[in-house]
C-alpha cells in the first residue's frame, strides 16, 4: 500500500486498529505460505481442493457446477420496520456479497450486466472480494475497478471487508467510488430523514470487529442498518439495537444436498441465520447466498444470488 494511503488509513481507523489487521494478514500469509512445522497449511487444503475437483471431473459433474456459479437468481426481500421514515418507504438496497471477482476472466462483466438490469437507490457489499485467502490480490483490484463501473445508483455503494480481502484493498475500492466501512459509520440522507449504515470489519477470521467504535457517532433515533461480514456476532450486534442487518460469508453451503441442506457453512452460528431473511430477537436481518463461489468454482442446489431488499413499514407486502 502506499504511504499516503497507509498514513491515511491510521488517521481515520487509528493505528492500533490497522497495525493489527495487518499483522494477521502478514502472519498469515507467512503461515499460508511458509515452511514452518506444526501448522496448518493452506496449500494442503487447495491440494484435497484439486482432488475434490478432480473426483468431481471423474463424475462428470464438474462443468454443470462450474456452470452454476454464473446461473445467477434474483431475489426480492421485503423488510418490514416499524416506524420506518416515510423517506425511506420503498426505499431498495443492493446487496451483494462474497463476489469472489477474480474467480475467472469476465466474471466482474458478467455481474455488473445482471446488476445493470436492478432498480436500486443503494448498493452494500458484506465482503469478500478476492476468490483466494492469500497470494496475488492485484486480479481482485482489477476485477473490483471493472465492477465499480457497473455499479450506478442514487445513494452510493458501500462495503466492508471480509475474511478474503486485505487492508490493501481500500484505496482501490474508494477510488472506485465504493466507500468501505472500517468499523465506521455513514448516515444517507433523503428528504430530511436519514439511515446510518454502519460497517464492521471481519470477525470470521480476523477478528478486528469493534461495535462500540462503529457505533459512537450513531444517531439512535434514526434508522440503523448494520453490515457485517458474517452472522456469528449476533448477539453483540442485538445489544446496539439495529433495525436491519445485512451479512453473508456462508455461501448458504455453496454445495448443498437436492433438498437445498448445506454439507458445510464455515460459520459457528445458529444454521437458522446463515441462509435469506430471519429475525434474531425481533431484528430483520439477511444473509446472502453469496454472488460468488469461492475453495472451488462451483455450486451445486444452492445458485449465487443478488439480493433486492425493500424497505417498508407496512404489513401489506
Ligand atoms: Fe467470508
């Protein structure tokens, strides 16, 4: 990263805060990469990664799985608030998440033509950029630019960063117009009212999340829509008292049994808050199935998915 964005990155997120993600990104890019005895190596997994692969080549069922990571489904939620803003009736948020854009040459052209087709007010990304944990990132930066172009909307587009993505993709993703929350918050407005968003960053993995610095300058009065990565810090986020919650990170299972059952979530949490629309103690949330594939690019009986959410205070809809 360069200085100035590094020094710019202190500044605004303070330097405990940054010095921190970036020391478990080296070390775990030392322990991904490195000879050390004893530890868990991420080559061993991509290793069984191939032989999975190669097993599901053998079955003939790899191409319908490869073809499925494309075959994206559009889903509309509507999310009932009570005391929702007359501002904010109807009001329709883009949510993407887990786009793991460098997964294949095209991929980034390929979602941002679906995402040209959506009628949006607002665009919220919950992570995860990068197809891989480690290694090469400038792909992802790449793919993050060509998305960027697609993403037009009256309110911005804002994301956090996931378990995938490093520090380093920040000023990238900013200079493309899509501001990241840092464990931060921003409040849009329309008409008079006004929506926080607030952003955390990674628990999943590196567990630099910090609720009581994103919320400080919160407006509690207004609505609050809380983005984190992954839904296994519910019950800290219930205690801030958010209207909404926008997560992913589980895939839903990426591949699942044909009755839709995930073999796997790679999330600690209740299996009731890792797939589409729930509500944890009264409070909407969202997980997303994910707009990506990441480990290997494919997805059986579980399609990647771009997420419309409505906002509403009526019981109606
Ligand atoms: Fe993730």
């Amino acid at each position: 990263m360069e200085t100035d964005a590094l020094e710019k990155l202190i500044e605004r997120c303070g330097a405990d805060y940054v010095a921190r993600r970036l020391s478990i990104q080296i070390q775990y890019s030392a322990d991904m990469l490195g000879p050390g005895i004893g530890s868990f190596h991420f080559e061993n997994s991509e290793k069984g990664m191939k032989i999975v692969g190669a097993v599901l080549r053998l079955l003939g069922v790899w191409r319908r799985g490869h073809a499925n990571i494309w075959a994206h489904k559009t889903v509309h939620n509507v999310v009932r608030i009570p005391n929702l803003s007359s501002a904010f009736e109807g009001f329709k948020i883009l949510h993407l998440s887990d786009l793991h854009l460098d997964v294949s040459d095209g991929f980034s052209h390929h979602l941002g033509r679906l995402i040209s087709n959506q009628d949006y007010d607002l665009a919220l990304i919950t992570g995860d950029f990068r197809f891989k944990t480690h290694g090469n990132y400038y792909p992802t930066l790449k793919a993050i630019e060509i998305l960027s172009e697609y993403l037009k909307c009256g309110h911005g587009s804002y994301s956090i960063l996931g378990n995938h993505d490093f520090l380093e993709f920040v000023p990238t993703l900013e200079m493309s117009g899509i501001r990241t929350l840092l464990n931060e918050t921003v409040r849009i407005s329309k008409d008079g009212a006004g929506v926080w968003l607030i952003g955390l960053d990674d628990a999943h993995f590196y567990g630099v999340h910090n609720y009581k610095r994103a919320f400080e300058k919160v407006d509690v009065s207004e609505l609050k829509i809380l983005m984190i990565h992954s839904p296994e810090t519910l019950e800290e986020a219930w205690k801030y008292g958010p209207d909404f919650i926008v997560t992913g990170h589980t895939h839903a299972g990426q591949i699942c049994l044909p009755t839709g059952i995930p073999l796997w979530l790679n999330s600690t949490c209740d299996r009731d808050y890792c797939r589409g629309a729930w509500k944890y103690k009264g409070i909407p949330g969202y997980t997303s199935a994910g707009t990506g594939s990441s480990g290997l690019p494919i997805r059986f009986n579980c399609p990647p998915e771009i997420v419309i959410h409505h906002l509403t205070s009526s019981d109606d809809r």
